[in-house]
C-alpha cells in the first residue's frame, strides 16, 4: 500500500509540479533577457549633454477647425439639426404656423405645412402650457432642449418656460 501511495505522489509530481518549476524557470529567464535588450539597447539618439543644433525647419499645417452647424446664437437651424439628434442644445427657427388641440397639446411649427420642418412640442400637462403660442407665429425663437426625431422630423419637447425664448 506504501509503494502504491509513493508512486501516486511521484506521479503527481512528475505531471504537475516539475512542468510547473520548468513553466517558471523559462518565465523568469525571459524577464531578464526582456529587460537586458531594453537597457541596452534604450540609448538616446542625441547625446545627453549636446544641444540639439538642428536648424531644420519644422514643417507645421494650421488646421482650420470643423465649420459649426451653431448660428451666430450658438443654436443649431433647422437646416442642420436633424444631424444633431440626441444632443441637448437650442435651436433658432421662424414660427411658421402654430396649433392647439383640443386636449391642449401645443405645436410651434417652423413650416406652415407641418410635413418637414423643426417643431417645438408643449405637451398638454407640461409646465409650459401657460405659453401663448399665437404670440409667437411668425416670431423668431429660440427653442432649448433634447434634440429628438419623431415620425421623421426633428423636435424639441418643451416643458418649461424657460425653453423658449423670441429673438
């Protein structure tokens, strides 16, 4: 039974444990063979206590930044806000055309036509339901908000007074 148990343990040894030390004898050779050749071989291009006295000149391109889409207000128009959907930000348009519903939901539409244009969204129960949007109709505004697309065309859900301001 003692022989048995002897060449169990000589077995487990010989198939996990001397593969192991081998494993680490090789990993640790290559970890001084790494950073012996980055030592060595790590020397500057330019001697440390010389000048660098090249008197080449630097090749250097001014590069314009990207054109904005933001107007003179900082707003987007509704030219260039469907590229915009998703940001937070304000958006300048003409009051083309402005409706109520019966259950008191508020558009100010950009065109009179409703089919392409930017809208600003006062739902029914918002706190800016108190806001006169036939005051508005041919007014500029500035409408502020989350940027978002619904059946195709870009709007803003304007549920603060605050949203909303003429220029």
């Amino acid at each position: 039974m003692k022989d048995n148990n002897n060449r169990s343990l000589w077995i487990i040894a010989s198939v996990i444990i001397i593969p192991l030390i081998i494993f680490l004898i090789i990993k640790n050779n290559d970890r001084r063979n790494t950073s012996a050749k980055n030592t060595s071989s790590s020397s500057p291009s330019t001697p440390i206590d010389m000048p660098n006295t090249s008197t080449q000149p630097t090749n250097t391109v001014a590069v314009a930044p990207p054109p904005s889409d933001k107007d003179s207000n900082g707003c987007y128009t509704p030219d260039n806000v469907r590229k915009h959907y998703g940001e937070t930000a304000c958006v300048d348009y003409n009051v083309g055309y402005v409706y109520e519903t019966r259950s008191g939901t508020k558009f100010l539409d950009q065109l009179s036509n409703y089919t392409s244009g930017f809208v600003g969204y006062i739902p029914y129960n918002s706190n800016a339901n108190n806001i006169n949007i036939n005051s508005l109709n041919g007014k500029n505004i500035k409408v502020s908000g989350y940027i978002q697309q619904y059946n195709g065309y870009p709007e803003i859900i304007i549920n603060n007074t605050s949203q909303v301001g003429l220029y």
